[in-house]
C-alpha cells in the first residue's frame, strides 16, 4: 500500500511539473502588454502583436520550466528523504 501511495504522489507531482510551466505560458500570454513594456526598456524597441505573443510565451515557458523544476524537484527529493527514513525506521527499532 505505501508503495502505491508513494508512486501516486509522485505522478501527481510529474503532472504538476507541466501543468506549472503551461500555467506560466499562458499567464505571461494574458499579460503580453506587461513583457511588451520589460522588452521595451531592455531593447528600446515595442514588439508587434505576434511578437508580443511570441516573446511572451516563450518567457512564460522559460520562467514556468525554472519555477517547475525548482519546485517539483524539491517536492520529489523531500519525498525521497521521508520515504528513506520510513525504510530505516524499523531498523533502528531491532537493535
């Protein structure tokens, strides 16, 4: 049954992971004016519609898959961890 449990955990965090960098994508999408206005003041120049939408989701997938990888990855590892001491824990009780 832990096993079970813990495998399942573990798909949900894998589902997470790309739903947090479509998540990213489509919110810097939603807010294209605002990555129009930071590439402005970066490069001097406005971006065209289709290149605000361009840039804008390619930001969003770039930061989402950082902020993905950051947080998924310490989820599975603090999993890791606990799942480690679970399996020691009984041998420390047989001393």
């Amino acid at each position: 049954m832990k096993f079970f449990i813990i495998n399942s955990f573990r798909s949900i965090v894998y589902i997470a992971y790309f739903a947090i960098i479509i998540v990213f994508g489509l919110g810097f999408f939603v807010e294209r004016a605002d990555v129009n206005r930071v590439f402005y003041d970066l490069f001097g120049r406005t971006l065209t519609d289709t290149g605000q939408g361009i840039v804008s989701i390619a930001a969003g997938l770039a930061f989402g898959y950082f902020v993905a990888t950051l947080l998924c990855g310490l989820i599975v590892t603090l999993l890791d961890i606990r799942d480690d001491i679970n399996d020691r824990l009984p041998d420390a009780h047989d001393d």
